[in-house]
C-alpha cells in the first residue's frame, strides 16, 4: 500500500527516515507498533554461563533531529508516495 510521505506518522516516519538514509535493514524491526532496531547482545544467563541475548531499540529520529527535518529528508529522498511495510500499514 502507497502511502503519501506527508501522511506518515510514528513508526512509519521513523522507518521511512531509515530507509531513506540507509535502504532496507535487516536489523530492523517491530515491537508493539514501534519501530526499532534489533541487536545481539552478550548477557549473563546463569551464575557461570553467558549467552547471547536479542535485544529491541526503539528509533525515533523524530526526537534526535525534529519531525521537520526528517520529514524533509523523507521527502527528498523518496518523493511524495512510499509503500511501507505491511506491519506498518494503518
């Protein structure tokens, strides 16, 4: 589904600015409607015993660099329509 970039909200505007800047990441994804970024980290899993852990980073690059710039940014680099990803579909 296309959907206009001056209509994207939330999670949509943030992976739109991802996708903008880097292209489709495999270490992207979606927890509770929200957008992030999926990571492996090293944790402890018992007293003696380490294990690698999956981890889940909210983006927002609303919040880092205000909704005007990456709104800009999306605009520029992808024009006036994108097709988003399903999970992301309203």
């Amino acid at each position: 589904m296309k959907i206009k970039t001056s209509d994207l909200t939330g999670a949509q505007l943030s992976w739109a600015y991802l996708f903008a800047m880097y292209g489709d990441g495999p270490d992207w994804g979606f927890n509770d409607g929200r957008f992030g970024v999926i990571y492996t980290e090293m944790c402890q899993t018992g007293l003696d015993t380490y294990g690698d852990q999956e981890r889940f980073q909210e983006y927002c690059p609303q919040d880092l660099y205000g909704e005007a710039e990456v709104r800009r940014v999306v605009a520029t680099k992808l024009g006036e329509e994108i097709e988003v990803p399903e999970k992301l579909q309203p």
